[in-house]
C-alpha cells in the first residue's frame, strides 16, 4: 500500500487555493493539510504537520529568501517543495526550489508537476538507506556552495576535474539534490557552509 502524500499549501489567494484543492482532492493518496494564507506560522505549521509537499507561494517568503527557505525546510527535512507562481518572482529565489507550478497551465500539467515532486519523495525515500557524504564529497559539496566552479575546486583540492565531476555526481545521488542552490541549502541544514 503507498503511503498518503500529506500536502500543505501556503498561498494567499483563496480563489488559487481552491482551485488546487479541487485538483488534488481526486487523487485519493493526497491528503491535503488546512492551508496557510501567510507566511507569519509558516515554519511552526511545518514543524508541527511535518507535510511530505509543500506548495509555497514564493513572495510569501521574507527576505532573505533563501534563509526563511532554509529554516521552513529544517522543520521538515524530508518534505519536498514546490513553487506556486503567478506573477514575477526572482530567478535566484525560483532556484530555490526543484519544482515550479505557474498556475496558467493546463490542469493535467499542474497535476503532472506535482506528481513529479511526490515521485522525487518517493525515490528519495527509498534511496535513503543511511547514505552518507564522504569526507572528501563534503569537501567538494562546501565548496560548490561556496559558488566554485569544478575548475576552481580541482584547483583548490589538487585533484582532476573528472574527479570533482564524479564527486558531484555521487553528492547528486546521495542527496537527491540537482541544483546548486539546493545543495547550498542542504550545506546551510546541515551546518556545512
């Protein structure tokens, strides 16, 4: 049996928040939370749910951006995000996040990106299996947050680029994490960076 994706959704447009509601209620393995139209609980809501998804409304977030992220996402390490966007948002705060639902699309492509994002739970989950970084893969990872280049970290580490391209690959496995700026983030969680 799949276990039920718990998803909140942090949105401050009743109408959008419905209408995702309405979208999600017909899959009968989501479970959706009550939801958040502000940001001012938001992490404590996390803490205390713990929602496998959150759809978040990026300008819900105070600045800085990525450090409101970061502590919304230690609440709740496991827990996969998804940006909800009608409007500009900063590229750099788009990064942020793996998925991103801009809520003019065709409502079989929303529903697609948020299986993709339960999908990316359920795989995560059960490649989990106490995968832990190497010293030498948490070098490279410190430095990718860093914002270094393969070059500069083969530089710095006097090791090959291939092998800088090989750590990054397993930190990428490992973690389930693609982004940079979402490996920097998982630097920040855990005290890393």
């Amino acid at each position: 049996m799949t276990k039920r994706i718990d998803i909140l959704v942090a949105e401050p447009s009743e109408i959008i928040v419905e209408g995702l509601s309405s979208l999600l209620s017909k899959r009968s393995d989501y479970s959706l939370l009550a939801p958040l139209h502000d940001a001012t609980i938001l992490e404590e809501r996390v803490r205390t749910l713990q929602p496998d998804l959150l759809l978040l409304n990026p300008t819900l977030l105070s600045h800085p951006e990525k450090l409101h992220l970061a502590a919304v996402q230690q609440a709740a390490p496991s827990m996969a995000l998804v940006a909800v966007v009608y409007q500009y948002v900063e590229p750099s705060v788009l990064s942020l996040f793996p998925h991103t639902i801009d809520i003019r699309e065709a409502r079989n492509r929303i529903a697609a990106i948020v299986d993709e994002a339960v999908q990316d739970i359920r795989t995560h989950a059960s490649e989990q299996e106490d995968y832990e970084l190497s010293d030498r893969e948490t070098q490279v990872l410190v430095l990718i947050a860093q914002g270094l280049s393969s070059k500069e970290i083969a530089d710095r580490l006097c090791i090959s680029i291939h092998t800088v391209n090989t750590h990054r690959k397993n930190i990428t496995h490992k973690t389930g994490i693609r982004s940079v700026a979402g490996l920097a983030v998982y630097a920040m969680l855990h005290n890393l960076a």
